[in-house]
C-alpha cells in the first residue's frame, strides 16, 4: 500500500513539472497537465496529515501548505497571472525544508 501510495505521489510531482515546462513553452496543456498532478499530490498530504503521528503532524502540516500554494498556482495560471511563480517558490522553499526535517 505504502509503495502504490509513493509512485502515486511521483507521478503526481512528475506532471506538476511537465505542467509548468509546458506552461513555460507557452503550451495550453500545461495547465491541465499540472491540475492533473494536483489530484494526486493534495489527496496524498491530506491523507499522510490525518494519519500522522502526533510528533509529525507540524511537518504534514506544512506538506500540505505547501501543496496548497500549488494550487494557488494553477489559480494564478488560469486567470494569466505573472504572480503564479511566488506561489511555486513557497512551495519549492516549505518542501526543501521538510525534506531535511523528517525523521528518517
């Protein structure tokens, strides 16, 4: 369950990233490619949030924060904002730093 769960989350980043490649080329897919990736990657950190143990709840907290200001960015895309990249910035900055903070 945990490895289907991991690849789904994977999957998810992947297309965020294509998304945003491809918005950058100025191709509409993009968008949808990235509000694909938000399907997976929300509903993994809402999930990982509420199962969490009480030590780590603070860190899920901030993952799902962070993808939260993902959606914020496919908002920002939508309506051709030029804002959208402050959003992906805080979610790059709350990602890095949860990803030294995690007990392993």
């Amino acid at each position: 369950m945990q490895r289907t769960l991991t690849i789904a989350n994977y999957i998810g980043m992947l297309l965020i990233v294509a998304g945003l490649l491809l918005h950058l080329n100025e191709a509409a897919l993009g968008f949808w490619l990235l509000s694909a990736g938000l399907v997976p990657v929300l509903a993994l950190r809402s999930y990982n949030l509420v199962l969490a143990e009480e030590d780590q709840r603070r860190q899920h907290f901030l993952l799902l924060v962070s993808a939260l200001a993902l959606v914020a960015t496919a908002a920002a895309l939508w309506y051709n904002r030029s804002y959208w990249v402050i959003f992906i910035a805080i979610a790059a900055v709350l990602d890095l730093y949860l990803s030294f903070r995690f007990k392993k």
